[in-house]
C-alpha cells in the first residue's frame, strides 16, 4: 500500500514538473541569444507595458520567447527529426531530405519568372556595360545538389538542365555546361555549397572554354573541420561533421587579395582563406572571407595578363581562387550588394577582358535582386 | 478538498482554452478599413456595370501621409535612423542602418514577387506604387519598403500577405534576423533588417503617420523551417 502511494507521489511529482517545471525553468534561467544549430537569434523576452498586455502583442512575443527558450530545444528537435526519418519513414523534416549521407533542401520545380529576370538582366548587363570594348563573354549555372540526390530518393525530381538550355539559347554569352562534372559527393554533405576540392574540373573546363591554361601543381592545405553546414541545423538530424579542404598552388602562393570594406567600399588587404573562420556561424566564409561586393585576387607573377570579371555568388568565392592560372587578376563582383555601376567604378573594366557569370539555382530563384544598373 | 482541488482545475482548464482560442487580430482597425475600402469597392464596380445615372460621392480616406513615395520614404528612413542611433547602448561604436548608405529603388514588376511575395498579377491589382531603400553598396542585409496600395484593396489582409511572403533568401546566402510590417491608411511599410533596425522603422511610422498604424510581427522560420516547439 505504502509503495503504490509512494508511486503515485512520484508520478504526480514527475507530471507537474512536466507540466509546470519546464516552462518555470524557461522563465528563471538566463536567456541564449542565438541558436547555433539553426544559425539565427533566439527570441528576447518582451517588455511588459500596459500597451502591450492590451493589445495582445506581449503574450504573442511571450509565447515566442518560450518556445525559443524552451530547456533542451535541440535535444527535442533532434529527438523528433530521429523519429521522422527512423520511425515513421518520412523522407523529410523542415524541408531536408537525406540521401546517401548527403544532406539537401527539397525543392520545387523553379517558375519561369526568376528565369526570365535572370536572363533579362544577364542581357542587359551585357549590353550596358560589355557590348563594346572586345570583351569575351561566357556564362555557366551551378545546379543545387538536389538534382543529383532527389531522383530516386522517394521525393520530386528537380532537373534544372531546362534550366541551363534556356539560358544557353537565350543570352549572349556563351554558355558553358559544368552538370556532367558535378555529382552529389562535389557538396558538402551538411551544407549546400560545392568542396573546392571537387570542382577542380570544373575550373578546368571553364579555363579551357575561355581559352586559359589550366592550373596544375595543385595540392591540398590542411583540412578545417568540424564544419556544420547548414543543413545540419535545419535537418535537426546528427549528421557526421564535415571538413573543409582549401586548395593552393604555385600562383596562388603569390597573389595579393583585396576586399572591399562593409562600410566604405574601399578596398582593403585581405586572404585568399580565413582559416579561423571555420568556427564563425557560416564556415563557408573561410573562402575569401564571406559575402563582398566586391573581390580583387591580382597575380604578382602575370601582373600584365587578361582581367576575367567573375560575376557571382558565394559559390564563386570558392571558384575564383581556381581561376587565377595565367590571368593577370581575376575581380569577383557581387552584385546582390552593390549596383554594376558603382562596383565598375571600383575597379573600372578593361577592354578584351574576359567575362563570366556564374550563378547557383539559389541566386537566379532570386534574381531580382542582381543590380545592373 | 479533492472537489475543490477538481473544481478548480476544471475551470482553470475551461479559461486556458478560451485564451487558447481567442482572436488576437486588432478587429477594430481592421474592421474600420475594411469598412472604408470595401464600400469604395462595391458603389466603383456597380457604376462600372449598371451605368448608374447618380453621381456617386467619392468616400474621403484619410492619408496617412503626404509627398510622393520617395519623400515618404526618405522621411521614414531619416527618423528611423535618428531612433535607432538615440537607442544605441553598446559600448562600441554605432553601427547599424544610420552607418550603411542606402538608396531607393521602385519595386517593379520583376521584383514585386521576392520583394512583397506578390506575382505580376497581384502585384498590379493591389499596389499602386512602391518603394525599397537598400544598401547601395554593402552586405549588410537591410530594406525598407513602403508601398501604397491602391483604393479599394483590403488594407489590413493586404499588408498581412505581404509581410508574411516577402522573401527572406533575396538577400542571397545572407538573411534578415528580423522582418517587421506595418499598416496605415493604404499604406503598407515593412521592414527586413535587424531587430533594432525594424524596431526603429515602426517606431518612425508610427510618429510619423497620421492614422493609427498597426504593426505586424513575422516570426522568423526562414533559418529553421520549424522544429518540434514551433508550430
């Protein structure tokens, strides 16, 4: 009789702290910031005015800041993703899907619209600024790594080649096809970037089509890790670590890199790879450091050579140290963060350079924001 | 005790729910310009069709503003900044949207989807112009977007819609941390920026306007898409 009052005493213990002493404990400890798995700030807790209370945003700002703050988030989050994938045999959780240990965003068949933005605004750039002066322009599209894991992992298949046909016909620079090169081992398998260790041929095919030599002597730094992609928070699920291995060769050994400040534009020495970055929130950034408009890798050892104008995103960061070969600088622009004008202002365009757009799946779905006036 | 204990529970459950499943739209504002928008709307289209021979009164809105669009924005931003810097408590130096120069740029129809989540369509239908100041030359992931809508559109369901389907990737692999709206009179201002930078704009608009605003709060599940705590 005492053992069976006993019980019930704990199992009513264990259901009021259940109950009650989770939320309490989210209310007495001492507030995160930022949530490093889904890699964004947690919510603050609210200031209580009588305006607030009155008009209900309080205890909606208060219910986020529980449900941010909640004790043990990401054991739960992780504890539910596990059972999504391993219980229930859903092939998805937050929008991520795995498939041979490679993690990636489910995504939807692309509209036609952002394509034919982006092929507006390749013209246009074209015309704008490269219609005279002797300039050689070429355009590749780096496809997400969901074209290569998606099909036959029991979710929509996304084949982006219309894609790429549509602006190879469509633009007047001419188009370099890079998806035969590509699998989906070239990704990190926690992020939806490309390994710079993978994309060598790549770099290769694009030296080649625009009529440079290709880089040789080749060899790997040593590897950074853990690295945490992106997908590793949004998965939810425990995903080995991956490493990142940057590349180096002769030419790179001696090339001078500039950056452009975040507030002033001017443009500042800096690094082919932040090493160190391997711990900040995006470790991608370790590539030329992370997003910039504008990017200059001059090399002292063909100061005289061709200019290549790399137009492109955070894909490109780690495309642009491979392209140096025998270019006297290779210049990176990013238009998302700066008008054509003004980054052509910084470094004004040399006549018989040569041009390149290189863009991933994810900047032409946005490609409204590229700026080419 | 035991059915005092039980009696007491059970009515604690019964409120828990009814606060569980209360409204929490601001019926009122909403209600006035709905009222407003939705009569412009019906007497516009029965004119159209029945060629109706009496004049009809045009109903008088209020604007919550004056000056063109750009003007307006200018004004939001420059109020903005001077709250954002006067609320600045950290022991480094300021920076925030009063260190980033930034231009205006009209939101047209290649941009109206990624901008304020409306396709071409919508976009023509409900908008009758609208403006973002961004960046001129900076990552810092930062807009401002003022649009007016046109006569006759559900203000508040509108702006709702737009807040809620602006896009935080078109700032590329960077993203907003905070994304904040807000309604006033047939205007719609949001902002995609920092927490202390949305915070500010609203705060601006609100001074700033002549009619009530009523501020709308997007909950950010762009970076995690929802977790087993987030609905």
């Amino acid at each position: 009789m005492k053992i069976k009052k006993t019980a019930s005493i704990i199992f009513i213990a264990l259901f009021l702290i259940t109950v009650f002493g989770l939320g309490a404990f989210v209310v007495l400890r001492t507030p995160g910031t930022v949530s490093e798995s889904e890699r964004r700030e947690l919510a603050a807790k609210p200031q209580m005015t009588m305006k607030s209370v009155a008009d209900g945003t309080f205890f909606t700002s208060f219910e986020d800041y529980l449900l941010d703050q909640f004790a043990w988030r990401d054991t739960f989050r992780r504890i539910k993703a596990v059972f999504q994938f391993g219980v229930l045999r859903q092939k998805e959780n937050n929008g991520i899907s795995v498939s041979h240990g490679q993690a990636f965003e489910i995504k939807s068949e692309m509209e036609e619209k952002p394509v034919n933005v982006y092929i507006k605004r390749i013209n246009a750039l074209a015309d704008t600024y490269f219609s005279d002066g002797g300039y050689n322009l070429y355009s590749t599209v780096i496809p997400d790594k969901s074209m290569y894991l998606s099909e036959g992992a029991g979710i929509p298949y996304v084949d982006y080649g219309p894609i790429a046909e549509r602006i190879k016909t469509e633009t007047s620079a001419k188009f370099i096809d890079i998806y035969d090169l590509l699998d989906g081992n070239s990704y990190y398998a926690t992020d939806s970037h490309w390994k710079q260790t993978e994309i060598v041929d790549v770099a290769d095919r694009i030296l080649t089509e625009m009529g440079a030599n290709k880089i040789d002597g080749i060899r790997k730094n040593d590897a950074l890790a853990p690295f945490y992609g992106v997908y590793y928070g949004h998965s939810a699920l425990p995903l080995p670590s991956d490493e990142i291995v940057t590349l180096t060769y002769d030419t790179l050994d001696a090339v001078k890199v500039l950056r452009a400040n975040k507030k002033t534009g001017v443009l500042e020495d800096a690094r082919l790879y932040y090493d160190e970055y391997i711990t900040a929130d995006d470790a991608y950034d370790v590539f030329l450091g992370g997003a910039c408009t504008v990017i200059v890798i001059e090399n002292t050892c063909n100061p005289d050579g061709k200019t290549l104008y790399l137009f492109s995103d955070s894909f490109g960061r780690s495309l642009a140290p491979l392209l140096v070969s025998d270019y006297g600088r290779v210049v990176v622009f990013d238009i998302r963060y700066i008008k054509t004008s003004r980054a052509l202002e910084t470094v004004p365009p040399e006549q018989g350079s040569d041009i390149l757009f290189a863009y991933s799946i994810s900047a032409i779905e946005v490609s409204d924001n590229l700026q080419v006036k | 005790m035991k059915r005092i204990i039980t009696l007491l529970l059970t009515v604690a459950i019964i409120v828990c729910c009814f606060a569980g499943c209360g409204k929490t739209e601001n019926d009122a504002t909403t209600d006035a310009t709905t009222e407003a928008t939705t009569d412009v709307t019906t007497e516009a289209t029965t004119e159209a069709t029945t060629e109706a021979t009496t004049v009809v009164e045009p109903i008088t809105v209020a604007e919550a503003f004056t000056g063109d669009m750009e003007a307006i924005l200018n004004s939001i931003v420059t109020r903005a900044i001077e709250i954002d810097m006067a609320a600045w408590t950290e022991e480094y130096e300021y920076y925030g949207i009063g260190t980033i120069e930034c231009e205006p740029t009209p939101v047209d129809e290649d941009s109206c989807t990624s901008i304020l989540g409306l396709d071409t369509d919508e976009f023509y239908a409900l908008v009758d112009s609208a403006i973002e100041s961004k960046p001129l030359g900076s990552w810092y992931t930062h807009s401002v977007v003022v649009i007016k809508l046109k006569d006759g559109v559900d203000v508040a369901e509108t702006a709702q819609k737009i807040v809620m389907n602006t896009k935080p990737n078109r700032f590329g692999c960077l993203k907003p941390s905070s994304i904040v709206g807000a309604y006033t009179g047939n205007y719609v201002i949001f902002t995609a920026s920092d927490e202390s930078a949305c915070n500010s704009v609203y705060s601006a608009v609100v001074e700033l306007s002549a009619l009530e605003a009523v501020r709308i709060d997007r909950e950010n599940t762009w970076k995690n898409s929802g977790g087993l705590l987030i609905p």
